[in-house]
C-alpha cells in the first residue's frame, strides 16, 4: 500500500462504531487512560507493543498485526520525507 492509514484512523473509524463504546469506555476497557487512547486514535501518536497487546486482549485482531501496521504507515511517512543530501555508500 503506497500510503498506508494510520492504524489509529482504523480504530476510530471502524473498530469503534462497531463496538458502540465511547473513547472513555474503550479506554477504561483496555485499562488504559483516555488520554494515550485518544492519542492514538486521532494520530498523534503510535501504537505501542502495549496498545497492541491490549487489543488482541480484547479480541481486536492480532498484536503482530497492529504492530505491523503502525510500521508500515512509520515507513512511509519516512520513504516520503525529502533525503536526497544521503549518498550511497561505495560496495567494499
């Protein structure tokens, strides 16, 4: 996937609605504060191994699998950052 979402855009726009819960709720859920949930869930920050651990805890898909996408939308936004300065190294 070229630009891979956010996995916390996933959680709000799909996990959520379709547990019916408050961010309150899925946080008090998970036994996390609302405020890391929040966090995560509006991009500003990432999904932890603890997050994800979380989630496969409550039955919200694998922690590889979150993990695997928090990874995948880091490497893009880094791929798509401008390091032309880098210069190849010379093979040995």
């Amino acid at each position: 996937m070229r630009n891979p979402p956010h996995p916390g855009r996933i959680l709000r726009r799909r996990v959520l609605p379709g547990l019916g819960l408050s961010v309150t709720e899925f946080a008090a859920h998970l036994g996390m504060s609302r405020n890391a949930v929040s966090r995560v869930l509006n991009e500003h920050a990432a999904i932890s191994p603890d997050f994800a651990v979380r989630l496969e805890g409550g039955g919200i898909g694998e922690a590889r699998h979150w993990l695997t996408m928090q990874t995948n939308y880091d490497l893009a936004r880094a791929a798509s950052r401008d390091e032309n300065h880098i210069r190849r190294f010379a093979a040995a």
